[in-house]
C-alpha cells in the first residue's frame, strides 16, 4: 500500500461522495487502525504524547474541531 501523496490524491482515489441532504455537510472518515483498543491506544500515546490513554483528550480536539467550525460560519453569517 502506498500513502498517498497529496489531498487530491486522496479525494480522488480514496474517497465515495455521497448525498444524503441537500443542505447539510458533513465528513466521516474511516481510519482502521483507530477501530480497536490497541490502534486507539498507540494513537494517544504516538500522536498526542500522553502517557495514559484517556478518552477526555480526544473530547478536547472535537470540541476545538467543533468551535473552529461554528466559528467559521458565524463570521460567515452561514446558519
């Protein structure tokens, strides 16, 4: 398997768009190694360098996520 090398890569090669609402979007990812304890586990300590592995930390970058968004549209004036 290879990583792809670029976001058009990845849209174009390893992405299914699909419709469900005409006024709504939204991203669902799908990533395999993060599906079990083990992927979740290595996650949090490699990527986020904490040594214990707690669902809380992961809550904070939604809500960052989640702030950014709605930021985002109400400079926007986007309901």
């Amino acid at each position: 398997m290879t990583i792809p090398r670029s976001v058009a890569d990845m849209l174009t090669t390893h992405t299914l768009f699909e419709v469900e609402c005409i006024d709504r979007m939204s991203l669902n990812v799908y990533v395999p190694g993060l599906q079990y304890a083990p992927g979740l586990v290595a996650y949090v300590h490699q990527q986020l360098g904490l040594p214990v592995a707690s669902t809380a930390p992961l809550a904070r970058i939604t809500d960052r996520f989640s702030a950014v968004v709605h930021r985002f549209a109400d400079t926007r004036h986007i309901p």
